[in-house]
C-alpha cells in the first residue's frame, strides 16, 4: 500500500509538471517526459534538514497546484477564446463563464458545477503538497540512493536535451513549467506595459477635433442601422460542414433584398477577438482602436476617443439609439457610445422564454425595434442612427428559434412551445457536430430575420451596416480558425454603394474568398473618410 500511495504521488507530481496548456497538445508522449524541475527540486530537498524541507515540499506542492490551474485555465481559454488565459485582466470573465452555464444548464447545475471545480482546486493544492512532502521525506530516508538516482536523472536530461531526442515528436527532456513560468512572467509584465502605451494610443484620434458640420456629410439625411450579429464568423460561409446552408441563405437574401432594391457589398474584417468576449468586437469597431482586452476596452470607455456612433450624433443631424436583447444590466458604456436612448432586454416588453444565453429571437427584438424605434420619426426633424445587437447566434446554439409570421409575434409567448420542442443545450454543448449544425442554423435564422425586417422595414433613405463580431469557439470553428469576420454594407441609393467602390468589396451578401480584410479598427476611419469626413486629429 505504501508503495502504491508514493507511486500515486510521483505520479501526479510530474504529470502536474509536465501538463501542457492546449487541448490539442494533449497526448501520452506528453506525460512521458522527465521534467528537469523534478531532478532539481530533488537535489535542493536532498541537501536541506527535516524542518525546511518540509516547508519548501508543501509551499512547491501548492506552487505546482496553482500552475496546473493556470494550465486548465489556458486550456479552456485557448479552446473558448483563442488565447491563453491573462492572469491580470481575466479573472472578472469567471463570473461571466459562470452566467453564461447558469442560462445553458441552469442555475442548480451551474452551482453544483461551480462548487465542484472550487472543491477540485482545493483537493489538487492539498493532494500536490502531500505528495511532494511524502516523496521528499522519501528522499531523505535513502538519501544515498537518492543522491545517485537524482545524478543519473541529471545526465539523462542533459543528454535528452543536448541530442534533442525525442517520443512522438515530444522532446524527452522537459522545462514545461519553468517555461511556463517565463511565459506567464512575461505575460504580466507586458500587460502591465500595454497599458500606458494603450493609454497614449487611445488620447491620439485622427478624427477626434472634426466639427459636427464636417463628419459623415454624405450620409445627411439617412436612416443609419448598425447591426452587429453574435458569433457570425468566416466559418459560417466557408467551413464545408457550415457553410453550404449559410450560403444558399446569403444567396437566397440577397436576391429577395435585390427584388424589394436593396444592394449590398461585403467583404472582411479581422476581429480584435474569438469565440467570445463580443464587447471587444463591437467596440474595436466603433473606436477604431484595437481593444484586444479588459483592461483596453475600460481605457477605451473611459475616454473621449470618438465613437463610430457618437461621430452622427455630433453632427448634430441624427438621434441615437442602441437595441440591446443581451444587456441584463446597468451598461456605463452607453455614455462612451453616444447613444441617447437604450433599449435593455427589460425594455423590450419579451413575454416569452429564453432561448439558452439569448434573452430573446432575433425576429422579435427587430420587431420591437420598429416598432418602438424605427417606425417613429424623431420629434425633432432628425434622421436616426440605430446600433443593434443581435444575439440568437449565441452558443451553445439551442435552442435555436425559427422564423415565424411577423404579425403573430405579438409579446413572445408564441415561443413558448418553439422552445419546449428545441434542443437542450446539454445535449448540444459538448458535441462537436451537433454545435457546428445548430450554429449554422442559428446565423442563418439571425440574417434571415435581419434582411426580412430590412425588406419589409426599409426605405429609399435606410443603410444597414452588419457584422460579426467575432468567429464561433474552436470547437465550431477550428483549432487554426482565422479571425475574420463577414461586413456588409446594404442600400438602395446607389450613390451609397458608389461612395466605397474602391473597397472592391463583393457583391450582395457573401463576401468572396479573396475579398479585402482589413483590421476592424481599420473600419471606423474608412467609414468615416468614404462618406465625406475630414480629418482633425486630436493628440492625447
């Protein structure tokens, strides 16, 4: 028995030290290794009396359990999110994880998730400290064997490293968490330094003294929407397992938009993030910042760098308004954003079910938003600049509403039974296929509510401006997915159209393969230069 419990604990300490922080970097070469931080914390255990031995045992023990955590985070995130996991900036995005399964699984199983992962944490640091002081007493106890077998263990490693051998295409010697170490040093230190250098960045706008009287002058007169479609990503049109219904929608929309005379161009635009955090995605765009993070994205909303949206109600000639089915909350942000009014998904007046994350179908909320907002001239003569933010294409994907008659929507209770007969999220969330498939019914149903409304709705003045914010999680997307994202500005003035013809965007609604991409901090100042602004930069 007590042979087997050291084993055990052998085990796990050099599993924890040798754990790489990708999924897809998973695998049994990895665990066979020899981690050269074992050889020299057994050297420094064997040279040290009974007490502090101890003490540094346990104190690395519970060292190793939090760089395992931070390896489990990097995974989830890497998966999830594209990157690895910020020590400085991501703790406060826990809480959104967790709201985020609270709507997926519910609230009981969200806590009994939670509570387990804490209990998880907690059980890793006691049973690592065990561990590493039961094998340094073991050192002690054989200390001569011990000395030779950690001398052996040392050549062995310096002659793996210096040969480069390798298991698999896995180095044999090992420095995972000495790098991870560095990696994660490094990490603090150049966020720390992105931060004042952001800052700077963020005081300097090229835009940011240009009169009301000279911004967006040719779009006078228009009837702005900006749309902001969750998740909608590069995959959706060209992924060949997502794309081929995607397409024959986009195709399908871009014909009956041309029929009611609506067109459109489209191209691409490299998201500032991937598979979440969309407040990144949507101010990256309005800013024409590249807000990457947190901590970027409170710099930006703390400042007076010129949003897309505040630019038309600076003229002075347009109202602003924001529809936000996802905002369950205060949002300071609105300030930043220019926007005279928001719509809440308390505001909205939804009678119906939550559909997973997504507070309420798409088709409804555009709904509500003529019927509060567009259909509604301002009181005061001026034309309007609308922001939405589409939110049925939220993972896990399931539910995922469908269509229905416009005139039956009513206060959404129609959905009730929509929802009932849907998908559950647990049975969608940790399915590959599944996820891919109801993801791309869920952008399907979010454009097709989208340019219905704008058939229906628009007018000679109306210019719809619509995006994704940023690419689905890894799972749907890919593990080497780009970051791109569709853009397409729709109208029926064709001075409109004329106005970015040296984009050389695609026709209609589907960006071509080979499109332009640009950065999409790119777009705010392209935006604003095509429709007649002029530069008046402001230095920070």
């Amino acid at each position: 028995m007590s042979v087997t419990v050291t084993v055990l604990a052998a085990a796990l300490v050099v599993a924890a030290l040798v754990l790489p922080n990708t999924v897809v970097g998973l695998g049994p070469a990895k665990f066979m290794r020899i981690p050269g931080e074992a050889v020299i914390g057994a050297a420094v255990l064997l040279a040290l009396p009974r007490r502090p031995r101890v003490v540094l045992a346990a104190v690395s023990g519970v060292a190793l359990a939090a760089m395992t955590v931070l390896n489990l985070l990097d995974m989830g995130f890497n998966q999830y999110l594209g990157r690895p996991f910020n020590p400085v900036l991501d703790w406060s995005l826990l809480g959104d994880a967790q709201s985020y399964l609270e709507d997926s699984l519910g609230r009981t199983a969200t806590l009994a998730a939670t509570a387990g992962v804490v209990a998880l944490v907690l059980l890793l640091a006691v049973l690592l400290a065990l561990a590493t002081v039961r094998l340094g007493n073991l050192l002690a106890r054989h200390s001569g064997t011990a000395t030779r077998g950690t001398m052996v263990a040392g050549v062995i490693w310096i002659t793996c490293s210096a040969l480069g051998l390798q298991i698999s295409g896995v180095p044999v010697a090992s420095d995972r968490t000495t790098t991870a170490l560095k990696t994660e040093s490094r990490r603090v230190s150049d966020t720390l330094k992105d931060e004042a250098q952001f800052r700077k960045v963020a005081g300097e706008d090229r835009f940011g003294g240009t009169p009301g009287s000279q911004l967006v002058p040719d779009l006078r007169g228009k009837d702005m929407v900006f749309t902001f479609i969750e998740s909608y990503g590069r995959s959706a049109i060209e992924d060949p397992v997502i794309a081929p219904g995607v397409d024959t929608t986009l195709d399908a929309r871009t014909k009956a938009l041309a029929k009611a005379g609506f067109h459109a161009r489209s191209g691409w635009l490299t998201s500032a993030t991937y598979g979440g955090s969309s407040w990144l995605g949507h101010s990256t765009t309005m800013s024409g910042l590249w807000v990457s993070n947190q901590q970027r994205y409170r710099t930006v909303m703390a400042s007076d760098h010129l949003s897309l949206t505040e630019a038309f109600k600076k003229t002075g000639d347009f109202d602003t308004v924001g529809v936000m089915p996802g905002v369950q909350k205060g949002w300071p942000e609105q300030k930043w954003y220019g926007l005279d009014k928001v719509y809440n998904a308390f505001q909205l007046g939804y009678r119906g079910p939550k559909f997973s994350w997504s507070t309420m179908p798409d088709q409804y909320a555009l709904q509500q938003y003529e019927e509060r907002v567009h259909s509604k001239r301002p009181a005061d003569g001026k034309s309007r600049m609308s922001l939405l933010i589409l939110t049925s294409s939220h993972q896990p994907w399931a539910p995922v509403p469908k269509m229905v008659d416009w005139d039956a929507l009513g206060d959404g209770s129609a959905f009730k039974d929509m929802e009932a007969a849907g998908n559950k999220p647990a049975d969608i969330i940790a399915d590959t296929t599944k996820s891919r498939e109801q993801y791309g019914k869920s952008i399907q149903y979010s454009v097709t509510a989208l340019t219905e409304w704008l058939e229906r709705h628009g007018t000679k003045d109306t210019v719809l401006v619509f995006l994704g914010d940023h690419q689905p999680i890894a799972r749907v997307s890919g593990n080497h997915a780009s970051r791109d994202v569709p853009v397409s500005i729709v109208a029926k003035d064709p001075k409109v159209l004329d106005r970015i013809a040296d984009w050389h965007w695609t026709e209609g609604l589907r960006p071509a393969h080979d499109a332009p991409v640009w950065r999409m901090s790119s777009f705010r100042d392209r935006f604003l230069t095509a429709y007649g602004s002029v530069p008046h930069p402001k230095k920070g």
